[in-house]
C-alpha cells in the first residue's frame, strides 16, 4: 500500500481512491457457511486480483454463472499458454475441454512448475462441481464457448501454424477473447437483465474482447517472446525487421517504436465499438463490469504509446492507483468516455510527428473525441472534473497529496 501511494504521489486522486479502498470493509462477502463455493471464490481471488472484486460485485443470478465461465477459461488458457506441455499432448486436451467440463473429480497436474495457475487445475474438480450446479441455460453458454475457443487455440497451437495476416490476428483474438465477448452478451440477454439486442450484436461484443486481447499481446511482446510464443502478426511487423526477435536489438530501436506504434493503431480501431457496446449496457453492475477491463485496457494502451520499455522490459504496468481510480470513477457511460477521452488526448499528446503512424493515431484520437461530444455530451463536464484531479497532481500540488498521504497514515493507525 505505501509504495503505491508513493507511486501515485502526483495524482492526488489516486492517492485518494487508494485510501478509500483500503479502507473498505473485506469482509463483504463472506462464504464461510458454503465450502465449495469459497474454495471457487478463493479460486478467483488467486486467478484475477482486482478483477474478482469487480466480478463479485455482479448482482447474485450472474455471478456464480460468470465466475465459473472465468475460471473455465482459465484453466484451458493454462493448458494453451504452457510451452512445457508437447503438442500431441496439449492438443487433445484443448479440442475437449468442453466435454472435461462435464467430467466430476476430473483434475490436471501436467502443467510445468512455474505455471501460475497451475493449481487451479490441480483442483479443478471444486470448478466442475460448482459448473454442474449452475442452471442449464448458463451451462450450454459456457460449454459452446469452450468448445469453439478450444478449438481455435488448437488450429493456432499446431506446428506450422502462425499469426501471420492482420485477418489471421484478428481471427485468433476472436478465438481466445471475442468468444468471451460472445458469450458473456449471451448470459446478460438470457437472464433478462439486458436487452435481446446485445447478445445479437455479435460484431460489438468480439470487438471487447479484441480490444483488450490486443492490448496484453501488445504489452507482452517480450514475456511472449521468451517463451516463445507469437502473436504480433507477421504482416505488421515484417515492415519494420527481418525476425520479430530483432525487435529487440538496439540498432533497431527506430523501427521496433514504428512497429509498437503500428500494434496500437490497430488496436485503437475497436474502441468506437467499444464505446457503442457499453452504451447498450444498463444493469449497473453488469456495466461497470464490462466497463472496467476496457478503461484498464486504454490506459495500457496509452502506457505502451511510444513507450520503448515493452522491448526491454516484462510486466510493465499501469500504477495499482491507477487501476483503483479506474474502478471507481468507471459506473456510468459518460464518466467512461471521458476517460476514453481522457487517454486518446494523453496519446495524441505523446505521438512523434516523424512515425508512419502519426497520422493513424491522431485521426484515431479526435475520433474518439468527436463520437463522445456528439453521443455523451455529459462527458465533458466528468472530464474536466478528472483533469482537474490528474493536473492538481502535475501542477506542483504535492501538499496535496501529500495531505492525503499523512491522512492516510492517520486513519491506519486509527484502524489498526
Ligand atoms: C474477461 C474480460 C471481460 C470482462 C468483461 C467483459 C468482457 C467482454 C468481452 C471480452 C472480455 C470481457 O476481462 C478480463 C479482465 C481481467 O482478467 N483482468 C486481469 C488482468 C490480468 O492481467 O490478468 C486482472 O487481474 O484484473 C480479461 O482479461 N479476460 C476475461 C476472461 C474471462 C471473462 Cl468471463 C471475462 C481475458 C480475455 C482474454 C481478455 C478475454
């Protein structure tokens, strides 16, 4: 906590969302008289960190159903992601997890050590159990998504078989996470709590997933490449090296920023369908659902701008006090466009002017801007409430949060 204050030092607002966190009650749920239901939760605790708050927080007929759906997804993810598993093992494995789903007691102790959610398949059975008491409608939803998605990670995991067209990236995105667009649209329309229109639009749900799956292979570029996986597709970064390893050499720093500058214009191009998705969305807690993944998911994007770091680097991040800032302000749609605005203005600020894709971005950004004060004028005024969060920090007010931080002190040793 401290050193994510100090981190935050200069956004106040921050500083302030970190506090109130950390001082909210822990004990809201509280699963102690359901064993089964707590080893899932404790499950998800382990999987996702803040995102198993914000699925927690979802009103009670959906959270079980989309806890499960995570954790399902998870535990295939782990087998797709783990390069110490051969093919022929691997590969049977993904093309039936959708029937493994069905299977009581079933577990998984293949994945290598250092896998990091390799308990969660250890235990695996406690997810199947929980999955067979979900009701039936929800089942077939996550099952059919399982099913597709395990076999599209099958077709991408056989020898021979790359990211290589901007088309094939866009088709393997959709495998592993515009499917979960798919299906989570599926789950809000059956239970009622939204309109038979989201899950009918398809092309709005996928694009979600595209944008934050586009986000993490852009972020992950080395962790990726060390384990030797590889997403960049080849029609993008054949333009700028031979290899997509000789990203990395410093003799090719000019055209490995051009390359990362290309990845985040294309990923930029879901954000309209993003904004339209999230405007159909009306459930509350459904909305910040959905919502917090994707302003997560700009401000990533926004971090990688320009950012030479994703070649030397693994595990950049956004600050934790950003994240909690995100979650809070993130519960209706014209607090997320003006966060929406907010990136796209700090990205354009940040573009070289000498980058092939200079012109790209920039028309990108005042797209953003364009659709949001034409469809959410009330953004405007929540945007010039959160500048003037973020400049109370940049403008030299670090008596500001300075304040902050000593009230925090002061309330810990209160609450201690
Ligand atoms: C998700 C998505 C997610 C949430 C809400 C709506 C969505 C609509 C379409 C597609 C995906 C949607 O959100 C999570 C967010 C997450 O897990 N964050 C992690 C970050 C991290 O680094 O692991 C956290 O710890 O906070 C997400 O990334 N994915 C996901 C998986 C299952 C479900 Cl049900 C929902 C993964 C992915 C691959 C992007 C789809």
């Amino acid at each position: 906590m401290a050193s994510a204050i100090l981190a935050s030092l200069f956004h106040p607002s921050e500083v302030l969302a970190l506090v109130q966190y950390k001082l909210a009650p822990k004990t809201k749920y509280d699963y102690t008289n359901d064993k089964a239901r707590e080893r899932l939760y404790h499950h998800l605790n382990m999987t996702s960190r803040s995102f198993a708050a914000v699925i927690q927080d979802l009103d009670e007929e959906l959270k079980d159903a989309i806890c499960l759906f995570y954790l399902i997804l998870r535990g295939l993810d782990t087998i797709e992601d783990d390069m110490t598993i051969d093919l022929e093992t691997k590969i049977p494995y993904l093309k039936t997890f959708h029937e493994i789903i069905y299977q009581k007691g079933w577990t998984f102790t293949k994945n290598g050590p250092n896998e990091k959610d390799r308990q969660l398949l250890v235990e695996f059975d406690v997810v199947i159990e929980g999955f067979l008491a979900l009701k039936p409608a929800y089942q077939t939803i996550i099952a059919d998504i399982t099913k597709r998605m395990g076999n599209g990670m099958a077709h991408y995991a056989t020898a021979g078989i790359h990211v290589d067209t901007t088309a094939d990236y866009d088709e393997y995105c959709h495998y592993v996470a515009g499917l979960v667009g798919l299906g989570l649209s599926e789950m809000f329309s059956a239970c009622g709590f939204e309109s038979p229109m989201v899950a009918k639009r398809k092309d709005l749900s996928n694009s979600m997933g595209l944008f934050l799956q586009k986000t993490n292979i852009t972020r992950d570029y080395l962790e990726d490449l060390r384990d030797n996986r590889r997403f960049w597709p080849k029609e993008i970064w054949g333009l700028y090296a031979e290899k997509l390893e000789d990203l990395v050499k410093p003799e090719n720093s000019d055209k490995a920023k051009q390359c990362l500058s290309h990845m985040v214009s294309n990923a930029m191009g879901h954000i309209k369908d993003v904004l339209e998705y999230l405007e159909m969305i009306k459930n509350p807690s459904c909305f910040k659902f959905c919502a917090i993944p994707q302003v997560m998911a700009i401000a990533t994007l926004n971090m990688l701008h320009t950012n030479y770091k994703i070649f030397t680097h693994e595990n950049i991040k956004i600050r934790k006090g950003e994240t909690v800032w995100l979650m809070k302000e993130s519960d209706n749609i014209d607090k997320v466009a003006a966060i929406f605005r907010l990136y796209a203005r700090e990205v354009n600020n940040k573009s070289d002017p000498l980058d092939p894709h200079f012109v790209d971005i920039g028309v990108a950004c005042g797209e953003i801007e364009q659709i949001c004060v034409g469809k959410y004028p009330g953004s405007t005024a929540e945007l010039a409430r959160l500048q003037a969060g973020v400049m109370a920090g940049t403008s030299g007010s670090v008596i500001t949060a300075a304040a902050v931080v000593a009230g925090a002190v002061v309330l810990k040793s209160t609450f201690a």
